[in-house]
C-alpha cells in the first residue's frame, strides 16, 4: 500500500550552514515504528535526488516519535550566499512530505494508517 | 530556594514583535524575561553599524523592549537576560541608562566573546580558526573580516545575576544559555550537574524562537490553532530537578502540546545525542514529553554530558556581491515565457561577458521551493514570477546585471509585468566561517554598570 507522508507525519526544518535539517514526526506514536523501517536515508535521499548536491544521513529520535534528516548541499551554499528563496531551508519539511513509501498490506492495516485519498 | 523558576521568552531573533516583552512580563506570574536577539548574520550587521558610529552595534530594539517593561522590572522584581548587546554592550547598556526611569535598574554587562582585535595574535599563537566545514584556515580570508565572536556560556551571565543584576546584557552569548543561566543561579546547579545543565539548554531551545513552540509556524493541525493574532509567548516553568513545562498566560492565542514542542526540539537539529554548548553536551534522544493539561506540556527525563573544552567561533567575513531580479509572466504559456526570458537573458550576460560564481533561477509559484520535487501542470499556471539571482566576486558585473531585467519587459517576451520595484539591488555578502577555538583563551568579563 502507498502511504503518503504528508498523511502519517508533520515536520519542521532549519539549516546549518548549507545543509537543512528536516525533523518528521509521526502523527500518532504507533505510526513511528513505520517511519522508521520505510523513511530510509537512502530512500530519502533518491526522494531528494536532483534537488540537493550532497548526503544525506539519518538519526533515529524514538522517544520523540521522529527522525532527523540532515540534508547536505541543499541551500546554495547556505546563509547569506544562497540565491534560493528558501535560502534558510524552511520548507524543505513540506519537500519531504511529498514523499511516499510502500508499506505491506498487512502491516499498514495493523498500524491503521490512512490509506491515499 | 525557589520551587518553581519561571523564564518568559519575548523575542525569538532580532526584528520579533515588538509587543512581546511587554505581554510577557504582564500577563501572569514570571521570574525572568529572556530576550534572543542574534543570528549568524546579526552580528556582521551590528559589526558594520559599528564602524559607521562607535555608539551603535547593538539591538536597538531592546531599548523599547527595556522601557515597555521597566515598571514589571523595578516594581515586581522581574529580571531580564538578553544578548541584545550584539557587538558592542557596553553602549547598548549605556542606552538603557539613558531611559527616563532607569535609577531602579542595576545592569551587568559580559564582554570577552569579542576576538577581532585579538585575531592576528590568536593565529600568531597557533590558533588556526579553521573553517569547520570545509578545514580551510582563517588567514585565507583574514583580511575580509568583519567580525569574530566566541560563542559564551551560562557563567558570566550567572555571575551578573549573583553580583544582584536585573538586568544582565551579552554579546555573542549562546541562545540557550540565556535561559539556563537564571536556573542554575535560581537552583545552585554545579557545573558538573550534567543532566541538569542539559535540562537548562533544552528549555531554552525551546523557547529561544518565541513562539515557534507555542502554535507559530506549527504545521501540526495549524487550521485550529486558535487566535494567532494574540498568540501566547512560552514560559518555561522550571523545578530544581531539572524538569520543567513549557506553558504561556492564560487567554492568550496559540497552542502548547506535544506536536508544537516537538516540531521546535527538532528545529536546526544536527546530531541529537550532541548538542554541544560551552556549559554542556545535551543528549536530545532522552527527552520525554507529556501532554500536562491544556497549553502545557511537561519536558524531563534529560540527559547530559561533560562540555567540550572547546568554543565555538562565528566569524563574519566580506565574500563577493549579489542582486536578485524578478519579473511575472501570465497565462497562457506563463510557465515557457518565463522559461523564455531566463534563456535570454542569460545568453545577454554571456554576450556582454558578464563572470559569475552563480546564475539560479527559480520560477516562483512553480517550483522555487521544491524544485524538481514538485509537480508542474503548467497549462492551470495563471502567473508565475521569473525569479534570477546572480553571485560574484566582481560588483561591477553584478550591478551590470541589474540593468538587464528591465529592458526584458519591452524587448522579452510577453504578457510580462510586475517590475514596479525597480531596478535589483546589488548587496554585499557577508558570509559565516564557522571555527572552533580553546576555551582558555576566552576571558570573559562582568560589569555591574
């Protein structure tokens, strides 16, 4: 099944230099588990492929029910260089909404996540 | 001791509601009013407003803020922590002396985070300065500084408090520390209480933006948070234990719960199991949070580790120029007129042999802030704004690129509009070097003034 992050997460982002940060949290806790096993780093990354010139890594926030990204080489050069109108990587949270993961029939009926509208 | 210590955040950056200090300090109970004022890029502005008149290079603003809250400050004891004095507090504070009112205040103010005087006998000395993101040492751009400022801790700021304070003025003090400062003072936490320290930082990541945390810029459920036009300020209502809830004034706009804490804890996060301030590393993996009724949530079970011996460096430094022109196109075809404008107008900078370090191009209303990420479906587009920006060490080709947006509109392609601002201006750089430098040759200084 398709799940739509925007559906199962909200998320902030910010900056470091030319890298942004993307914290996504689960909706409901019983939903982390999911994020956790289907929002690779690498699934991430070919999420943003294209969009940013660097890595990506990931680390793990469970008493949060979140993850945080960090995107490198997404802003240009970061701070008062970049040219980009989210030269602060303000939104690059809303970015990673856009993506989908597949999760088995089973387990995402078991998690009781939203199915796409 | 106090069971409960309450810090009132009241500005989250310089240029935050002006109205904030004031309906903190008056709308319920607190102890402490916490103001934030700089960013990376605060202090190179500051720096710049210094070299025009050695009387300036502080927040302004904080002046008003002063004087909008000096009856809360001398009639009910409330004392206020800001960094307001940006480059230069000791004039900051000798602008607050100036407010009619002011006898009732006693000021201390911390210098010593400042190295740009010392730069050259600090390299001298063997203190590289090295970027810490790309290694390179400071003497390759030594001479394009503008200004350099060690990031400093809770303990001058405690210091000022115990030397009988109300009002205690920093440069380049950390965001956090202006926060955990008055606990540690409040609660005599020793500075090897790791876990309480952490806790102190926390609490002030938390309400360092102003009310990032309390219903601003919150994505979780943001239709039905209510009245934001009078939204709350955060208050951190701390215990000796190191716990403590993050809550603001009963009637106020806004919301405190789970989601809007959460989504401020993992704001500009880096490593959570390090994050390292002058005074202690926080272990952001060890937070708990609970819902603790309405409009509050409860933050404990914080974990800390010993501080670095290092601090950490912001250095602002002059890099080349910039200006950014926009244009807006309109249906039908907005999306390839756009697209056809940016490709003649880069071909003319090419013609004139105009060098730049940067072109980008974004197409606002299409894919600016997502890129390639976002779905175009160009025919629905009605308008879209041609956005180009250009980046070089050269400001003569910059400025001469400036000249060349305009001409577009007559000799471009159509249905184009939306030049009523004028030419781009072009604007100096001034980028940010980060660096690492040992804690020992910080000395910081307070004086109660």
């Amino acid at each position: 099944m398709k799940i739509r992050l925007v559906d199962v997460a909200h998320a902030r982002s910010g900056d470091k230099g030319d890298t942004a940060n993307v914290g996504l949290i689960a909706l409901k806790p019983e939903w982390y588990p999911v994020l956790e096993k289907y929002v690779t780093r690498d699934a991430v990354a070919k999420h943003f492929e294209g969009a940013i010139d660097g890595p990506v890594t990931r680390y793990e926030l469970p008493n949060l029910n979140a993850l945080n990204f960090l995107l490198h080489g997404a802003l240009d050069g970061g701070g008062t260089l970049s040219l980009k109108t989210d030269a602060q990587g303000k939104v690059f949270s809303t970015a990673l909404l856009r993506m989908s993961i597949d999760v088995p029939d089973a387990e995402a009926e078991a998690a009781g996540l939203p199915r796409v509208k | 001791m106090k069971e409960i210590v309450r810090v009132a955040s009241g500005q989250g950056f310089w240029g935050d509601s002006l109205e904030a200090p004031r309906q903190q300090v008056e709308g319920g109970e607190v102890d402490y009013l916490m103001l934030d004022y700089l960013a990376e890029v605060t202090m190179s502005i500051l720096q710049k407003q210094r070299e025009r008149d050695p009387s300036m290079g502080y927040a302004r603003d904080f002046v008003g803020a002063i004087e909008s809250v000096l009856p809360a400050i001398t009639q009910r004891g409330v004392k206020v922590i800001a960094n307001a004095g940006g480059v230069n507090p000791p004039a900051c504070a000798a602008a607050i002396r100036g407010l009619d009112g002011s006898s009732g205040l006693r000021i201390a103010v911390v210098t010593g985070d400042d190295l740009l005087g010392r730069l050259d006998e600090l390299i001298d000395h063997g203190h590289s300065l090295a970027n810490m993101e790309t290694g390179e040492p400071l003497a390759s751009i030594r001479e394009r500084v503008l200004s350099a400022n060690a990031y400093i801790g809770s303990v001058p700021i405690v210091e000022g408090l115990e030397k009988g304070a109300n009002v205690v003025i920093t440069g380049r003090s950390t965001d956090t520390a202006l926060t955990m400062a008055p606990l540690r003072h409040e609660f005599g936490w020793k500075e090897n209480e790791w876990d309480k320290l952490a806790a102190g930082i926390i609490a002030g990541h938390i309400i360092e933006c102003g009310a990032q945390c309390s219903g601003g810029n919150c994505l979780y459920d943001w239709q039905n948070i209510p009245n934001m036009a009078n939204v709350g300020y955060p208050i951190a209502e701390a215990n000796p234990d190191g716990s403590f809830v993050i809550t603001k004034h009963p009637g106020t706009g806004g919301r405190i719960n789970v989601p809007s804490v959460s989504e401020q804890l993992v704001y500009e996060m880096g490593d959570p199991h390090e994050y390292i301030t002058p005074d202690v590393v926080a272990d952001f993996t060890s937070i708990r949070l609970e819902q603790d009724g309405t409009d509050r949530v409860r933050v404990f079970g914080i974990k800390g580790r010993p501080a670095t011996d290092k601090l950490k460096v912001s250095i602002a430094y002059r890099s080349g120029f910039k200006a950014v022109g926009t244009l807006v196109y309109s249906w039908p075809d907005a999306v390839e007129k756009a697209q056809a404008a940016d490709r003649i107008l880069r071909e003319r900078l090419d013609r004139l042999g105009l060098r730049f370090d940067q072109i980008l191009t974004e197409l606002v209303g299409v894919s600016a802030t997502h890129g390639v990420l976002a779905p175009v479906n160009a025919e629905s587009v009605n308008e879209v704004q041609l956005r180009i920006g250009v980046r070089g060490e050269n400001r003569r080709d910059v400025e001469r690129f400036t000249r060349e947006i305009a001409p577009l509109v007559l000799n471009g392609p159509p249905s184009v509009t939306g030049f009523a601002g004028g030419r781009p201006k072009v604007e100096e750089i001034v980028a940010y070097w980060p660096a690492l430098i040992d804690k020992s040759v910080v000395t910081t200084r307070v004086e109660i003034v």
